[in-house]
C-alpha cells in the first residue's frame, strides 16, 4: 500500500496562516495538539503559555475576537529552518473599547518535534497593542 507523503512544517504552518486568513479557526488550530505549548509574548494582552488547542481558542483566538475589531495578521515572510519555521509580519486591529487603531510588528517561532508542533512562541512589539487599549488622556 503506497504512504501519503507527510506535508512538510513549513507546509503546516503556511496551511495555518492560509486559515487565519480565511476566519477558519478550526483550520488554525488543527496543527496543534494536545501537548503543544503556545506563548504569548510578556507585556502583551493575552501574556502566557496555553497548552492544547482548547486552551489556545479560549485565552487566546477567542479572547481577541471579544476584543478587537478587524484584528489581523499579515504574513510577510515565512522561513523554513528544519525543526523551526518562522512567520515574520504585521499584527493590526481596532480595539473595540477604545476604537483605537495598532500596527505592531510580529515573529512566530513554531518548533517541531517528530513532525507534530510541539510549541508556538509570539515576539511581539506589543507598545502599540497596549496603546490601542488605553483611553486618550
């Protein structure tokens, strides 16, 4: 019986950026698994490590949907490194409570471990997310 050739990492991380473009959150959280770690960057609004795709919609997907209007990122670079693939772009959104606008530039660090992602870590100029959800003074 002929083997289905596996996709590649950077073929699984591309497939999860072609979801998030689409608004297909179960096709975004399909790469990951029970045991995946997912980092949100210090200083940012959802700051923290998730374990699991469950834990990843509630503080993560979800969480930016109850606050942001618009909230998107931009792939502009998607680099393969073997075990690490790497998503370099642009985080923008409204905050829906303030109706401020951010730009902020982001890396994706997502490292594989016998072809499964085994974590996701954000480095993120996260100054104008903050901003974003200030009041004006």
């Amino acid at each position: 019986m002929p083997t289905v050739p596996r996709a590649s990492n950077v073929d699984v991380i591309r497939a999860h950026y072609a979801a998030s473009d689409r608004g297909d959150l179960p096709g975004m959280l399909a790469p990951l698994g029970p045991k995946t770690t997912w980092t949100e960057a210090a200083g940012f609004p959802y700051a923290g490590t998730y374990t699991g795709p469950d834990e990843v919609r509630e503080h993560v997907f979800e969480a930016i949907g109850r606050d942001w209007d618009g909230y998107r990122f931009t792939l502009g670079d998607l680099l393969d490194a073997g075990g690490t693939v790497i998503g370099v772009g642009t985080y923008t959104g409204t905050h829906r409570g303030t109706g401020r606008s951010f730009t902020a530039r982001v890396a994706h660090l997502w490292r594989f471990e016998g072809g499964e992602v085994a974590s996701f870590e954000q480095i993120v100029d996260s100054a104008p997310v903050v901003a974003a959800l200030r009041e004006q003074q």
